[in-house]
C-alpha cells in the first residue's frame, strides 16, 4: 500500500533521481513555456526524501523559471502485496 500526501516544498531541497532512464533534455523549454503560460497543473510525485519518482521534466522546467517552491505528491509506501 502506499500513502499519498500533497504537500508544497522549495525547489532547492527536491533532488532528481540519480537512475532516471529519460533524457528529454530539448523538452525543457517547451515544458516550461506551457507552465508560464497555464501555471503548474500535474505536481511532482516524490519518496520521503524529496527524490523525484515522476516529473523530472517539470522539475528542469521549474528550475529554468525559478519558481521558490512547488505542489508534489509525496509517496510513502507502507507496504508492497502483489
């Protein structure tokens, strides 16, 4: 089971994932020009560290537009039954 929380934490203290397979570098500005323009719309999903499980993209994107903070979803999981 995982527990979900949206919570809102300063771009300084997000930390990507080291293993992130995507490099999709060349969508930054695209990304990031859809967010000047609409505003942040999917938040970030993060573990209890503050390490992006989704939304590198958003967060290159948010770091070129240098906002201070940002909404995330913050993933704790409990317990895994498959």
């Amino acid at each position: 089971m995982v527990k979900i929380e949206c919570k809102i934490v300063k771009i300084k203290d997000i930390k990507p994932y080291e293993n992130n397979p995507r490099k999709n570098k060349k969508a930054v500005g695209v990304v990031a020009k859809s967010i000047k323009d609409y505003g942040f719309k999917v938040p970030l999903v993060l573990d209890e560290n503050n390490v992006i499980i989704c939304g590198h993209t958003r967060y290159m994107a948010a770091q070129k537009l240098g906002p201070v903070s940002y909404t995330h979803l913050r993933a704790h999981e409990t317990s895994l039954h498959l």
